[in-house]
C-alpha cells in the first residue's frame, strides 16, 4: 500500500486553492487495483478493512473499465462476508444501493425533488445520513467522469483534528441531544419519520472513535446552549486553523476509475462548484451503525 504524496491544496477562502505538500499525518493511503478479481482476495480485503479502521480514509485506482460499479459493489460483499461489514444501503423509497452524483435540471433520482448532489452548486461540509437514526460507517464515491473543466473539487478534513480546536464548552453540548436534524426530501423513506433529535457527537463504543454528524442546512439547535456550540463549530469550520487542515483532492488526483472510500463519522467532506455538465460520481453507502446517544462528554 502506498499513501497520495502529491501535493494537495488547501483553501484561502473554503475552496480557493493554494499549492502545499501532505505530511505523513495527512497522507492518504492509497491502493491500486489492477484486476476486478482482487476483491475477492482475502489479503486485498484484509488491507482495505485495516485501513479503514485505522485510517478512515483510502484511495483506490482501477486499471480496468467498470462503468457498473461491479468492483465496488463485489467488494462491499466480501467485506460483509469476511469482515463483518454491513450491507449497503438503499437511498430512499424507491432507490438502491447505488445513486449517480452528476448535474441534472429535471431528471431526478428520488421522490421528485433534487437532490444537492444533483446540482452544480457547491455542497458545503457534511456527513453523509446526518439525518438517519443509524448513518452508515462508511461510503465509497467512484468516479465515472471527472470534471474537466477544473470544477468539482473533493475535500476532506478530518473529525479528530477538527475537535481540538473546538472549546470544552461546544464539545459538551455537541454530544447532547438537543438538536432537530430534518430528512431532505428526495431521501424521506417514510412519511412518517421526516425528522429526528439528537446528538451532533457521539462515542463509538467499539473502538472509542468520536464520531460527528452534520449538514448545516437542516439542523436546528433546541436550545441556546446548543446553539452556541453549533455556532462555535460553524465558526470554526470557516477558521484559519480548520482550513491548514483540509485535503483538496482535485479531478487531476481522482481520475477516472479513482475510488474514494471513508468512515463517514470521522471524516467531513465537501464539494466545490461542479463546471462540467457531464461530470459524473457514483455513491455507495454501507455498515449502519446506531448513532448513540450521550449526555455529556
């Protein structure tokens, strides 16, 4: 396994990049995959769910064509099989496991409504399901087509680091279950569960990790302490200390054929303008996890 050494962007303002190197600390570990067949390998799979465990965060390169996701997806059931990851996700009511990330003005996946994904518009930063009971541990994007037309640009930044620069104060009444998180339309699986209430951080209780859920646009804190926090890790986000930590990964570094996996607790990502019109991602989620409730740190 090797990690993406070349040099990274980081952002001035939230997606405006200046050239700086990676450090070890924040390599990304990366992996070629020159056959579909690897990922019925047990050492193959054995490399990919260790470094999601311990990483949070992999790079994949397929050396074959596989515009239907076949790789992923056999991969996602040998982890299931040998590693006792979840299956896979269904989108919403009527969509499955897979959801096609790419510009569309009046062809929508789900329940009629656009998803943000569906836009050109930059998507600010979130956990994927912030809204679900159980968010999946993780998720993959595969790119089908880059966006040639330097729009499009994925960038991560990691949870652990991001807290050190919140106070004990935010800390605190982040992990406590004052905030109503509202399901977007396009994913509402029933009409009947449209909203839920909780906590922004928990604690995995499997291996301690402290993992984050948040999409700005539907959170609503329910009380002032909780809304100073929220306020406070917003602030933070747009800070100085937060932006010298993010990894902006351009359509150059994620080619076609590039596979992105991450613990979608642990990392936030976010996306910049999309330019091109036949830019063209595909999502898989999986390994629902129950988003525990605390009361306090």
């Amino acid at each position: 396994m090797q990690r993406l050494s070349r040099p990274l962007p980081t952002a001035s303002k939230l997606f405006r990049h200046n050239t700086r190197s990676i450090s070890s600390i924040n390599s990304i570990p990366y992996i070629p995959v020159p056959s579909l067949t690897l990922a019925y390998e047990s050492s193959h799979l054995g490399t990919v769910n260790r470094t999601l465990e311990n990483e949070g965060i992999l790079h994949m390169q397929l050396a074959f064509p596989d515009d239907k996701s076949r790789y992923i997806q056999d991969l996602l059931l040998n982890l299931h099989k040998d590693h006792a990851h979840g299956l896979p996700l269904t989108h919403s009511a009527n969509r499955g496991w897979m959801w096609d990330i790419r510009p569309s003005a009046d062809s929508f996946q789900s329940n009629n409504h656009q998803a943000r994904s569906e836009t050109t518009e930059e998507f600010p930063w979130h956990t994927d399901c912030s809204y679900e009971a159980k968010p999946p541990r993780f998720f993959a994007l595969q790119v089908l087509q880059p966006d040639l037309c330097g729009g499009g640009t994925l960038s991560v930044l990691n949870v652990d680091q991001l807290l050190t620069l919140l106070s004990p104060f935010a800390r605190e009444w982040l992990f406590t279950p004052n905030y109503r998180i509202t399901v977007p339309p396009e994913f509402i699986k029933s009409q009947t569960e449209t909203e839920i209430v909780g906590n922004l951080l928990t604690i995995n209780p499997n291996n301690n990790a402290t993992q984050l859920r948040f999409r700005e646009d539907i959170i609503t804190p329910l009380c002032e302490e909780a809304a100073k926090a929220l306020a406070e890790l917003k602030s933070i986000l747009l800070g100085p200390a937060a932006k010298a930590q993010i990894l902006n990964l351009t359509p150059e570094m994620l080619p076609r054929g590039s596979i992105i996996l991450m613990d979608n607790g642990r990392w936030l990502h976010a996306r910049s303008e999309v330019k091109d019109p036949n830019r063209h991602l595909r999502r898989v989620r999986w390994d629902a996890r129950l988003f525990f409730t605390q009361l306090c740190v």
